[in-house]
C-alpha cells in the first residue's frame, strides 16, 4: 500500500489521445469503445469487443488500456471485467489511478483478479482510502528495495489521524526509518516524533546500518534522526531529540558527528545547541 487523493468528479482523466499505431488495433475501435464505456453502453461494448476480436486480425486488446483506465476512474467493473475476460491484463497502474479516484469497486475487483494490495500504490494523503487499503489487508510496513514503507511516508506527510489509524495497524514500529522521515515534516513534527517514540521507534540507528539502503544512498550522508534535523538546522527538533536521549556521539556514513555535520553546512544554531549539550547543559524543548 503506498497516495494521490481526489474524487472521480473532481480529478482529469490520466488517460489522453488515442492514437492509431501501425499494425495494432484500429483507432476508430478504440474511440468507439471509450464513447460508449463513458455512456455506459454495456451491451454494446461487449457486442463491439466480440466483433473485433472475431472480425480483426490486428486487434490487440492491450491497445484498450485508455478504456480500462477509464473505467477504472468511473468505478465500472462491469466494463472491468469485460476487458480481462478479452485477455487484458491486470497491471497495478489501474490500482493507483483506482486509489487516487476513490473507486473502491474496481480496486476490490483488481484485488480479486490477483492484484498484490501491497503493491505501491501510495495512499497516505486520503484517510478514507488509507482505512479501506488497511482493512483490505494492506501491510503499512511494507518496504521497498530500501528501507522505507508506507508509513515512512505516512510520517513524513500524511495528517496525524491518518498516522494514528496506521500505527494501529501496525505490529512492528522498528523498520522504515521513521523518525529520520518524521524530522522532515512540514508541519506537527514534535507531535509525531513523540508518537513514533512512545511507540518504540529506534532514537540513535543510523540509515547505514540497513545495507540495501545504504547501496542505493550511499552518495548521501546517512546517519541518525539527530543527524537529519542537524542537517537540515531543525534546531527545535534537536533540542526535543537530545531531551529524548538522542547520543550525538554517533557517526554517520562519512564518520561525521551530528555537530561535525551541522558545522560544515554551517548549521550554527544547531552547533550552539549542540555544543552546550556536550559541556552538560540539559536541552530545554519549548513546545
């Protein structure tokens, strides 16, 4: 499960121009057919699908990908299932564009088809959809190749309801290097960052230590929570890390300390918090 929310009326067409490429289905078959899946023809379209099968050698029907898109966006799994008893294939673009419409009934029936609901489909901006993904079985910790999971977006852009309903789905607050994608918020990121703690988040695990991650962002410096809100001078957040217990001793990829790395992007307020940290002085957080 990974979100573009909007509603069906409210949301463009993805789905654009049909064109005629050389020695594939007619252009005129797919105009047709997309005119009468937004009229809500269905018998038609079926009697149209059949004759072109029958009656063409150079029908293709991975050329209705525009219907099926459309379809998918009006929530019609009659016209759905019409295309794959045809032969066309299910593909998880038509889960993203399904979630992005909110069309709940053509995402069941892609699931029902075999789709994988943890395939990335970003969900995280849309509770509604976040909710009907979860109960549907959606994994909120599921990772990529690298270290990151829906709820690692979750954290870094979703509301905090939509946060709330996923930690509740789910089992194991240790992968997806939330709080380093928490730092990064807009907006509310103490908040979160002390939900993501109570909960049991790692404070001092840098990026580094998940070699798969490491492989792809090697380029980058990769350290702890503390580092990223260093780096990005996020001086309230490195205050609020280091009253949580947040060890500016630890090293990132490139050997630097959270106060080494904030010296040299010239971070000088966070140097000053941090160094006041090392002579003793207890961090004060002002919510």
């Amino acid at each position: 499960m990974n979100v573009q929310p909007a509603s069906s009326s409210a949301s463009p067409s993805i789905w654009g121009e049909i064109y005629q490429i050389p020695g594939r289905t007619s252009r005129d078959i797919l105009l047709r057919a997309r005119e009468l899946c937004l009229n809500g023809d269905f018998q038609q379209f079926c009697d149209l699908l059949d004759s072109a099968q029958s009656s063409s050698e150079n029908f293709h029907i991975d050329d209705f990908g525009i219907i099926m898109g459309q379809a998918v966006e009006q929530d019609n799994v009659d016209f759905m299932r019409a295309l794959m008893d045809h032969g066309f294939p299910t593909h998880s673009i038509y889960a993203r564009s399904a979630t992005r419409c909110r069309s709940k009934n053509a995402l069941a029936f892609l699931i029902e088809k075999g789709l994988d609901i943890n395939e990335p489909i970003i969900a995280i901006e849309n509770e509604e959809m976040v909710s009907w993904l979860l109960d549907h079985g959606a994994d909120p910790n599921k990772r990529t190749f690298i270290d990151v999971s829906p709820l690692s977006w979750a954290v870094e852009r979703a509301p905090i309801s939509t946060i709330r309903l996923m930690l509740d789905y789910c089992q194991n607050i240790q992968p997806g290097q939330l709080l380093h994608h928490a730092v990064q918020r807009d907006a509310d990121t103490i908040e979160v960052l002390e939900m993501l703690i109570q909960k049991g988040a790692p404070l001092n695990t840098p990026v580094h230590e998940d070699l798969p991650t490491f492989s792809v962002l090697c380029f980058m410096s990769l350290g702890t929570p503390l580092h990223r809100a260093s780096e990005l001078g996020r001086v309230d957040v490195v205050r609020y890390l280091l009253s949580k217990g947040a060890d500016q001793d630890v090293r990132d990829s490139r050997g630097l300390t959270a106060i080494e790395l904030a010296a040299r992007l010239n971070q000088q307020a966070v140097v000053e918090v941090l160094q006041r940290r090392e002579s003793g002085e207890n961090p004060v957080h002002h919510p």
